[in-house]
C-alpha cells in the first residue's frame, strides 16, 4: 500500500512538473481569446448593420473584447503576481460581465449607458486591489476576484429567470438555456473561491485540474453563447418584421392579417368564448378631407385610432382594414356589455374636438356602428365582417351617428347633425 502510494505520488509529481499540462491550458486560454476577439468584432459588424435600436450588439462586442484582453494579460503573467498588469487582468474580468449585463439591458430595451458604469468600477475596484492586497496578501485579492465573480453572474442568472417570468416570456427556451450556462459559471468561481481560500495560490496554477476544467468549460461559452445571442438578435428581427406586417402604420391598429392571426391565436386556446365585431366608418370622411385637406383627414383617423384603444376592454382586439374603417373583436363578452362599450366610443368620438394644424378652430365629426353577431372560430371573421358592414349601411342609411346591429337595430337614432363642423 504505501509503495503503491508512493507511485501514485511521483506519477503525479511528474505530470505537474511536466509542460504538457500548461501547454494545453495555455492553449486553451489562446483559443478563448481567439474566439472571443472573433465574435467581438462580429457584434460590431452586427450593430452598425442594426439601425437605430442596436439591441445592445455593440455592448456585447466590449464585453468580449474585455474578456479577450484579460486572458491575454493572464497569458503574459505566467501565474499570479502583484503588478500593474495583474490589477488591469482582474477588472477586465470583472468589467466584462457587467457590459453583458449592461448589454442584455439594451436588448430589452433599457436605455443604459456603458462607459461611466464601467470606468466607475474600474477605479473602485482597482482601489479595493490596493487594500486587500495591503491588509490580507496577494491571496485574499484573487479570492475576492472569484468572490466578486461568483456574485456578478449569481446576479446574472437571477436577473435571467425573473425575465422567463416577466420582460421575455416570448424567449422561455432560450433564457432558460442561458441561466443554466450562466450559474455553471458561477458554481466554478464559487468553487474556485474555497480552493483558494484552502490552498491559496497554488490552486490556480494552470497546470492544476480545476483550472483545466475552469478553461474547457469557457472555451465551450465562448464556442456556445455568442451563437445564441446572435440568434436572438435574429428572433427579434424576424418577430418585429412579422408586427410591422400585422399592423397599420399610421395607427399602430392591427390591419386585416393581424386581426386574423390574433384571433387564431385566440380561438386555439381551451375553452374559448365567442366573438362578438365592433366595425366602425367615419361619417362623411371624404367631405372632411376635401374641406380641410388630407392633413387634417390624417389627424381624424389618429384620434379615432386612440378613442377606440382607449374604449375597448384589455385583451380585446382593435384593427384598422380601410381608410376609415375600424375593427373592435371584443372576446367574451355578451351583448349588453358589447352594446354599453359601442355607445361609449360613438358618444366619445361625437363629443371629442379635434385641433387641426393651420386651423382657427376644432374639429368634430361622428362615426356609424356596425356590430356582427357572435361567432366562433376564425373562420368566421370573414362573414362577421360582412354582416357588420350590413348592419353599417343600413345605419347610414338612416341618418348616420348611430348603432346598428346585424340582426336588430339597436335603440333609437340620435337626432341627426352635421358630422363635420367646426366648433
């Protein structure tokens, strides 16, 4: 047995004083870089490709480039020292983290800045080097590195599973993925902590297993990661482009497409109540422009857009599908609840002055209601619209400013009045 110890102990002297191990961990550290200088300048290609919003890409390209310049800096050290270099290593490590975090911020879109966070943590951080290194030694400094690590992505990975729940529900997969990769990182540093506050600085020779382990596993982030965030700067892309195609552009309403899709949605879920379509015209929308001009035409279609958003129930649908012509689907709900809100917004748009720019006073106009029956399932929006355009008509026909519904009209007309005057 003890001889057998002994092998095993010389077996091991040899390996570490061999420098295969370091060669390889150096390797590895050169591919990290490698790849995280690779990627950076691809999120910088990124977002300058990215008008306007850059979705926090130019962020991410720091943080990488931050990161890159730290294991270059630990490349050139050799191992643990006190210099100047090793003060720059250590709040590059953590500046890069805090620039992702800054940078998933921007993603979602938080306006943060980046350069005053950063520098402030650069002076503040190298200031608490000088006192750790002064009052505990060069061993509680690196262990106040892992420390600080470890509670930076414990952060992290609590920030990323409060967005499941809250700010990227739409990204339930991938930010899942994300925590799982970012507490891996932070179970490392937390064990990278206690061995050195066992071992001290022996613990992070390059040459020693865990920084082995600690290396492969960053290589594989930094292989991992920036494909996904790529990914999902892609994801936005594609879903923004798939709103922009759902939706007015002068009213941010659902257009015909969208109204079709939402209801889609809506109808697929259990237990789905029926619809009831609210279709709404601007009463002599055309004597409005040709009197006023087209400017004033524009105003009267925004006022009426924010009317019926502000009318109608939360989670119910408004769309615009014509000139004049809007949409209210209103989701489960019964004909007297249909009837009180349609009321509303005809009486809220009568009453409601519209300033025109150029003009000396405001304008009023007034809207006829038509409103389907209830259906269900998207497939019946086409006949709902048909029904409710009907039912619009016949309320035209008979003096405008009013409701009517598809199979009863509904109440008496009010008295009929000029729907375009000046006030």
């Amino acid at each position: 047995h003890t001889r057998s110890s002994l092998v095993s102990w010389a077996r091991e002297m040899c390996i570490r004083d061999s420098p295969i191990p370091v060669m390889v961990a150096s390797t590895l550290v050169a591919m990290l870089c490698a790849h995280l200088l690779c990627f950076s300048g691809m999120f910088l290609l990124i977002s300058r490709r990215l008008p306007g919003n850059r979705m926090g890409m130019d962020y991410f390209a720091v943080g990488n480039l931050l990161l890159a310049s730290a294991y270059i800096l630990q490349l050139l050290e050799g191992g643990p020292a006190w210099s100047l270099m090793s003060v720059i290593n250590h709040i590059l490590t953590l500046a890069a983290p805090i620039a992702y975090w800054l940078g998933a911020m921007r993603f979602f879109g938080r306006q943060v800045p980046l350069w005053r966070p950063l520098i402030a943590f650069a002076v503040a951080y190298g200031l608490a080097q000088w006192w750790v290194q002064a009052s505990a030694g060069p061993a509680a400094r690196y262990a106040m590195l892992a420390a600080m690590a470890t509670v930076l992505f414990f952060a992290m990975t609590l920030t990323v599973i409060y967005g499941v729940r809250t700010f990227a529900k739409d990204l339930y997969g991938e930010m899942i993925f994300f925590s799982l990769l970012i507490g891996g990182i932070c179970v490392l540093n937390a064990l990278k902590f206690m061995k050195i506050v066992d071992d001290g600085l022996d613990a992070l020779h390059m040459d020693s297993r865990f920084q082995m382990i600690f290396y492969i596993y960053m290589s594989t982030l930094a292989t991992i990661v920036p494909p996904a965030i790529v990914w999902l700067v892609l994801r936005r892309l594609t879903d923004s482009l798939r709103n922009i195609a759902a939706r007015d552009p002068m009213t941010n309403l659902l257009n015909r497409r969208g109204l079709a899709d939402a209801l889609k949605q809506y109808f697929n879920a259990r237990q789905a109540a029926p619809a009831c379509l609210l279709l709404l015209d601007v009463d002599h929308f055309k004597r409005i422009n040709d009197t006023y001009g087209h400017q004033a035409g524009d105003e009267v279609i925004c006022q009426v857009a924010d009317l019926l958003r502000a009318t109608v129930r939360r989670g119910d649908l408004t769309g615009r599908i014509g000139g004049e012509e809007f949409v209210a689907i209103f989701l489960n709900a019964d004909t007297q609840g249909v009837t009180f809100l349609a009321e509303r917004l005809r009486a809220n748009i009568e009453s409601q002055a519209i300033k025109v720019a150029g003009a000396d006073q405001s304008l009023r106009c007034t809207v006829t209601i038509g409103i389907s029956p209830h259906f269900h399932g998207v497939q019946g929006l086409e006949d709902a619209l048909r029904q409710a355009d009907s039912a619009l008509y016949r309320g035209k026909a008979a003096g405008r400013n009013r409701i009517e519904w598809a199979d009863v009209p509904y109440g008496v007309p009010p008295q009929p009045t000029e729907p375009a005057i000046m006030a």
